[in-house]
C-alpha cells in the first residue's frame, strides 16, 4: 500500500517540538488562541491572515463594530450592557433581579460574601463571578440620559434604591437625581469589572466579551459566535456545555496548524513554494511525513487529527531515473532522466514553480548568504535527515546572489561565492563569516574532517531540497562533472560532500536502510561531457572506422577547459554492449580565463586607470591574480571587505558591457557612476571612474585571443602525443561551451587562429582542418534543449553507467590526473620548457648542473608557454628558488614528478641515476 488515511500521527517529543505540533490538543489549541487574538487586536490588516479563528473574529466583529464604537453603551443579550465609563459590564433584567432575596429589598448591613453567593447562585453564570459595584462605580448609574435601557429620574427605572459594597457589608443608596445618598436598604445591581479596559480598544472589549460569554445583541442568534464562544473558552468543560455541536473553530484550527506544518515545511526549509491542501487529502497523493513507519522513538506521542490525512509512503516517490549534476564556479545546472530516454533540465534554487518558466531558472548560481549560521548550525545537526533548518538563517541561488548585490560593504563578508574555487586550491583557506557575528575559519577544502563546517555539503543538501521533494519524488542516483585540472583526491572528496548533503536532504520516513543507497559518482569531464551533447545535437553518427576528431573550449564563468578526443563507432569484446566510443586523450585550460575573472579583469585595469580618484578618496579595491603590484598600489590593493564590495560593484556596473547588451552605453563623457566604500566604510555614491570603452574592448580581446592561442597550443600537444598527425586528419570538430563563449570576441579571433592554424599544418587545399561550431542553444525560447551551460549535466547523464556510450579517458595517469604545469628555465628572456604537462610520473629529467647552491625554476600552466617564445616576465609565470644542501660541480639536479602539483628533485651523477643512487636525499615541492 503507498497511501494510508490515518488519523493519528505518531511523532517522537523532539520532532513534535520542532514541527511546532502538540498531543495535547488543549495545548495546541490554547498557543493558536493566543497568537490569533493577538494578529486580531494588534495587527490592522489582520484579515489579510488566513485562519479559522481569525477570519471568525474578523467576521463577526464586522457586523457589531458599529455598537462597539458607541461613546458609552453596548447591548448585550439578556438586558446585559457595557459601561465604557464603569469598565465593565451590568446586569439590568428586572426578573433576574427579582431573582435575589425572593424579589424583596436587601436591607443595608447585610454581609457582603452572603449576597455575592447569593446573586451568583441564581444567576448560575459558568463564565463568571459577578459582583456588587463599589459607591463610585454605582454612581455610574445616577444622571443618565440617552440609555438603551429605561430610566427615571437619571437611573435605572426598576428602583431608585441600589446596593454598593462597603468594606465587608452592603450599603442602600438613593440613586434618583437630586437625592444621591445612603439608604437602608436596595436591590442588587449585578456588576462585572473588566481589569485594565482602559488600555483595552473595541477589538479588546470584543474578546473579553467572547471570553466571558456574552453575547452581543445583534449576534444573537449567530452560530459563528457561539462558535467562537466555545473556542476561547474550550477548558471550560461545564460552561460550554451544550455547545458541543459548535466545535468547528476549534478542529479546524488545530487542523489547519497540523496541515500547515506539513504544507510550509519546505517553504520554511528552501523557500519552496508551500504544497497545495491537496497533499494531505487526495489518496493519489498523500505527506512522508505522516508515514512513520520506518521512524523510531514515534511513540512518544499520539496526536488525534480532528480530520483524517493521507500520508504517503515515501518509497513509493523513488524514481526509476537518475540526475545529473554540472557544480559550476558561478552556478550550478541540474538535469534528470526517469523512465525513458529522454533529459529534462531541473529548476532549482527558485522555490515557485508556479511561475513562468525563465532561462535562468535553470542555472543556479552558486553563492550562499550566511545569516544566522549559529541557528542554522544547530538546526541542522539536530536531524539526521531533512532537519527543521530554516531559509531565514541560510540562503543560496538567486536569493543569495539578489542580495549579495544590493549589500552594504559592512555585510560582504557574510556571502560565500567562491565555493568551488576554494575546493579546488589544496592550500587555500576560507573564513566563513555570519550576519549575527558567528565566525568559522576552514583549512583547506583537503583538509576538513567530518566534524568541521562543509559549504559544499550544505550547498549539496540545498539542491537536494530542490530536487527530492512532493513535487518531483526522490532520485538516489547521481553523476557529478568535474573540471580536467581537478586531481582525484579533490574530486572525491567533493563527491564524499555532495553524497552526504544529498542524503541529509531526503526524508527520514524513508528508513537508514533505503537511504544509504543514495550514491554519487563521478560523469564524464565537464569538456567531454559537453562534447557528447553537441555530438547527439549535431547528429553525428560515425559508421566502421570512420573516427571524428574533436576540441572542447569549455569558456565558463570561471575557468576554460580545454578536451580533445575522438568519437567513434563501438567495437567488439568490451565495447559491444555500447552504440558509441568517446575516447578523450588530450585536456588542458586558462585557469583564470573565465567570464568572471574576465571582469575582475576589467574592474582592475578600470580602478587602476583612476588611481588618483582612489588614492585621494581612500578607496581601495582587489588585486587580479595576474596582474602585478604598481605605483601607489600598496595603498590601492586590499582584501579588505571594503575592497571587495567595491570590486563586486563595479564588475556589476561592467556586467552589460562584458555580455554585450544592447541597452548598454558608456557616458559621453566617458565615465562610469557607481558607489564606492572607503576604507573607513564611509560610501561615495556617484563616484565618477573614467572609462576608455575601446581600451575595454582591446583588453578582452587580448585576454581571449590568449585563451585562444593556449587552446591550440594545448592541442596540438594532445594530437602530437597520442600521435595523430593534424596534417593527416581532415577535419577536427572545435565545440564552443559556456556561457562565455557566446561573446562576439570569441567566434572572431577563433576565425582568425583557425586560418593561422592551417597555415602552420600546410594546408594543400581550401579545406580548412578545423570546423567551428557555435554553442548550443540558439533558440532561446526552448529551455528544454540543452545549451552552451546547460549542456555538461545533459552529456553527464548520456555518459551514464548503462547508457550507450562508452567513456574512455586517456586524461588519467596512475589512477590521477596528469602533472598540471609546464616547468622550464629563463633563456634571454624566454621561457623554456623542461617538463610538460604530457610528462610521465616518477620518471627522472636532468634539469641543471649542481655547481651552485641556488637554481630558480620557472612555472606555468599555460600551454602557450610550450612553444618557448613566452616572455619569462609574463603574468601567467611564476617562480620558485631552490636552495641545494649540496653543490657538485661534476653532479646533475634532476626533477620528477610524483603528482599532479607535486615534485621531487635530487642531485646524482649522469650515470647512477638509473640505479636510485643518489647524492643526497630527495627533496619535494608542491606548486
């Protein structure tokens, strides 16, 4: 059975208090009254609230509103009326009255707890103790005009003579105009004080009404507020007795908070927009959360729903599917696939799908906003699985990016948007910062334990979230892309963080058992992945052995990879179970050649331009990682927040020019207004940089070109060391990927290297060797195809474990992948390669002589660098000096490489280096 109605739903005590449900339905009842009377009487627009009791105030309150807004009367049923001026209510019926004393005056003296038992006995009021009024109150009555009840002579017309308490007795008095003194004897008067009504409005006099049991003269007869009368006063068993059949407030009351608290869970978790009432009454449908079977400690309490609910096996909503995850620097793309073949993009990070589709719902960026981190924290190590977090204390996506972008420099610090970036250096740390002044400092992404705070494994259970919830059902398997240059142990772990974020977002009524068989294992490179895609979306389809040829130049926010490979046919033996082989022998990329470091590029050049303007207002702004220090910088260059805000901005501001915008324009005046924070915090809005349109323009250019060239160069590499000759090959396909890719300056300087190119191959005929494709996703307006983003997660699930293409990567070396860098030596000027990327592990090369104490040795990871005509002052170089703790003037240093960032070098003479003898003991350097 997937369904069940049930009308109890066990919960242990813990979740019970963080659903903010109670068994006791008088508990649960008594919290809702109060929080309702309290949107009634203090909030104006409390109809805009919807709830049972409310819209029952709301509703009879409006057909008396007028009598209670009288100066001094209002009526009440049984010749009952409130007195503003005597704060509380009498009790003016004649034959009540007669009731006391057998309808015979009290004479003065008389003991005064005797006739308050006396008047409460025939009243027989369950609601209320009624009382006899002091002499000032009394003398409320006494001068009266304008009542809505009879009077001579300015009082109550059934008598001029009226009791008032006097210490422990009763006292008559005459109440008549123009007499107003003691008397020996008078009826009672019944009286109701009403404590503070002076601080009390008419919205306060109602409830007080509601809670006494009074009812207004015009609701006489209304069955809502006998309704309410029974709700507000539901523990007065004996006083509502015979009411019972108005018990509707009150059961749907803690209906709706029961059903709300399952319906608001994600809205609450994720900012999903809440379930619709359907979910807990359809039999179709059904709530995991009122299926308890599998949970343990659910008998700690029984609540009694007040209406059956559905509830839901959650096993049931496992789809036969898997998802495909692209984490990206800047957002992050998910796809699935269910029961058939075809792949759908996933909207996440926008938490109302009720909303018209847009692009963007499909690319969530990948940021997160710290607000309460101690609570969120908390929350979420309180639950094994989906805990009660809240998205008040914790935001990602779009939410996070909106607001990143609107902050003060103050709060800057308290947005995450270097998540994958941070994982990928081993040695970078991060400091994460919350709104409420909780501080957490990280080591490196390697470096974290189990215990520590993880921002991928959070952001993971965020997607989660979005992806297993009642709307989509629960997906246990998924593949994960990686960039080329990302060395194994970074991707496990990253793989390690997304399994255990994953499983904390899935619903704990599933069981340990059914959970743990979540899995999440690594896809194809984002490059490869990408090229399967535009494969199917090209229709290519390789007969016998024919062998396409293909390059990837993946220009995404962050960084550009760089695949090459070859799409073929399937064979025999292992491969017969596939229809396809793609074999991917070549990878590389611009590390900081990315749509985002592109603008950092822009807004430093910009900043650096207007130094003076800076330097003069104290505003700082963040060094670019290829760039050098200059004149003045060392006041200008921070890491300050300040600095950082101010760089964010104005790569905002730069935004439209760098993606090309039709709207955009550069002032006449050639200037640029944004607001800038110095170093005091102190913000200068409208601060004028002066901006060179056609210097921007140049610059992205010649940063591209260079992105270009390191991409040729970087193929041509791949093609020579797996031995194919380019001058041999007819044609190799150049996919262009990402977002980044679609700016104009790439298609044209592609253009332009791809005749260069074939100038160099010598190409005999007009048949150019490359051919250019243009990123996917020409057709804007059909979000389901995949697009120059979008594509990586599409070719992810086309590379799936029981699909029927066959990944091959020739990428890895020694189960990881293969050295990062290019290492050589400064000659006149030049950089000259030693080592390459290409260079097998733990293989010695003889690098210098050993005569001297100190060598410098030259790094890069670009693969222009391979040519040999770089200049050794270019940014993109970098160098170590080594220090020997030897020197030989007959002796070789020799290098190898052990990992993708690490070497070992040593000195040895020419001929013992083949037999591991050595002259001194190996030392190691990490890059």
């Amino acid at each position: 059975m997937n369904t069940k109605r049930i009308t109890e739903w066990k919960l242990s005590n813990k979740a019970a208090q963080q659903m903010g449900v109670d068994a006791s339905f008088e508990k649960m009842a008594d919290r809702l009254i109060q929080r309702d009377i309290g949107f009634f009487t203090r909030q104006p627009n409390s109809t805009n609230i919807n709830s049972p009791l409310l819209n029952a105030l709301n509703t009879c309150f409006s057909e008396v509103e007028r009598e209670f807004n009288a100066s001094r009367w209002i009526s009440f049923d049984g010749d009952i009326y409130f007195d503003k001026q005597a704060n509380g209510f009498w009790m003016l019926s004649e034959k009540t009255i007669r009731l006391f004393n057998k309808g015979e005056v009290l004479e003065s003296e008389e003991s005064y707890d005797k006739t308050k038992v006396e008047i409460n006995s025939k009243l027989k009021d369950k609601f209320n103790t009624w009382d006899i009024p002091n002499i000032d109150t009394l003398k409320k009555l006494t001068n009266l005009s304008n009542t809505p009840f009879p009077i001579i002579n300015g009082r109550v017309s059934f008598s001029a003579y009226y009791l008032y308490k006097l210490n422990n007795k009763v006292q008559g008095f005459d109440c008549d105009h123009g007499y107003l003194k003691n008397a020996v004897h008078g009826y009672c008067l019944p009286y109701l004080a009403q404590k503070n009504c002076s601080k009390l409005d008419n919205k306060g006099l109602f409830i007080n009404a509601i809670f006494s049991g009074l009812t207004p003269s015009k609701l006489k007869s209304n069955a809502l507020y006998k309704a309410l009368i029974v709700a507000l006063n539901h523990k007065n068993k004996e006083a509502i007795h015979g009411l019972e059949n108005h018990t509707d407030i009150l059961n749907k009351m803690v209906t709706q908070k029961i059903t709300n608290s399952l319906l608001l869970e994600d809205s609450i978790r994720a900012d999903i927009a809440p379930y619709h009432s359907k979910i807990v009454e359809d039999t179709e449908l059904g709530h995991w959360s009122l299926w308890t079977d599998e949970l343990e400690g659910t008998n700690e309490q029984t609540i009694s729903l007040p209406i059956p609910m559905v509830a839901r096996d959650p096993k049931s909503s496992i789809n036969d599917g898997v998802v495909g995850i692209d984490f990206g620097t800047k957002s992050t793309v998910v796809v699935y696939q269910k029961d058939n073949v075809n792949i759908h993009p996933m909207r996440v990070g926008t938490g109302d799908l009720s909303t018209d589709i847009q692009a963007y719902h499909y690319e969530n960026p990948t940021i997160m906003e710290f607000k309460d981190l101690e609570a969120f924290i908390t929350a979420y190590d309180g639950k094994a699985n989906k805990p009660y977090t809240r998205w008040q204390d914790l935001t990602i996506s779009h939410t996070a990016k909106n607001s990143m972008e609107g902050t003060e420099s103050s709060q800057f610090n308290t947005f995450l948007d270097e998540i994958k970036q941070w994982a990928g250096d081993k040695n970078r740390k991060l400091k994460i910062v919350g709104q409420k002044g909780k501080i957490i400092d990280l080591p490196p992404f390697l470096e974290l334990t189990d215990d520590d705070f993880n921002p991928i494994e959070i952001y993971a259970y965020y997607l989660g979230l979005y992806i297993n919830n009642l709307n989509n059902g629960i997906f246990m398997e998924y593949i994960l892309s990686f960039p080329v240059t990302y060395e194994m142990p970074i991707r496990d772990k990253i793989i390690a963080s997304f399994e255990k974020g994953l499983k904390k977002s899935l619903p704990a009524e599933l069981g340990t058992e059914t959970i743990d068989q979540l899995t999440v294992t690594k896809g194809a490179s984002e490059p490869a992945a990408y090229a399967l895609t535009a494969f199917k979306s090209h229709d290519f389809d390789p007969q016998g052995d024919e062998r396409i040829f293909y390059s990837v130049f993946d220009f995404g926010g962050g960084t550009t990879d760089f695949d090459f490979g070859i799409f073929r046919e399937s064979k025999g033996g292992k491969e017969r179970r596939f229809d396809y082989v793609i074999e991917h022998f070549g990878a590389g990329g611009d590390q900081f050649l990315g749509g985002e470091n592109l603008l950092e590029l822009l807004a430093f050049e910009v900043f650096k331009k207007n130094k003076s303007k800076l330097l003069k207002q104290g505003i700082q702004f963040e060094k670019h990682p290829e760039k050098d220090a200059f004149a003045g910088s060392e006041q200008l260059l921070s890491h300050s927040q300040e600095a950082r805000n101010n760089t964010k901005k104005l790569c905002i501001a730069l935004r439209p020019f760098w993606e090309e915008h039709e709207d955009f324009t550069i002032d006449a005046s050639g200037e640029l207004s944004i607001t800038l924070t110095d170093i005091h915090g102190v913000q200068h809005s409208g601060f004028a940089l002066d901006i060179d349109e056609e210097e921007l323009k140049q610059l992205l250019s010649d940063r591209i070109e260079r992105g270009v060239e390191n991409f040729f160069n970087a193929l041509r590499l791949a093609f020579s060391n797996s031995q194919e000759s380019l001058g041999d090959i007819d044609s190799v396909k150049i996919f262009l990927a990402g977002n980044s890719s679609q700016s104009s300056f790439v298609n044209a300087l592609f253009e332009k290297h791809i005749v260069l190119q074939d100038e160099a191959i010598g190409n005999q005929t007009d048949q150019s060797h490359f051919e250019l494709f243009a990123p996917l996703g020409a057709d804007k307006n059909d979000v389901e195809k995949p697009t120059g983003k979008t594509g990586v997660a599409f070719g992810l699930i086309e590379s799936r474990e029981g699909g029927n293409i066959m990944v091959i990567d020739r990428n890895l070396a020694d189960d990881d992948i293969r050295f990062k860098f290019y290492l050589g030596e400064n000659r006149k000027g030049k950089f000259k390669p030693v080592i390459d990327r290409e260079m097998r592990f733990n293989q010695w090369v003889d690098f210098i002589d050993a005569g001297y104490q100190k060598f410098e040795l030259f790094y890069t990871e670009q693969p222009t660098s391979s040519t040999g005509n770089v200049a050794i002052s270019d940014s993109s170089i970098k160098k170590k000096t080594i220090k020997l703790d030897m020197t030989d003037d007959d002796a070789l240093v020799y290098i190898r490489i052990v990992s993708p960032t690490t070497i070992e070098y040593v000195i040895a003479n020419e001929n013992d280096i083949e037999n591991n003898v050595y002259l001194n003991r190996i030392q190691s350097l990490e890059f």
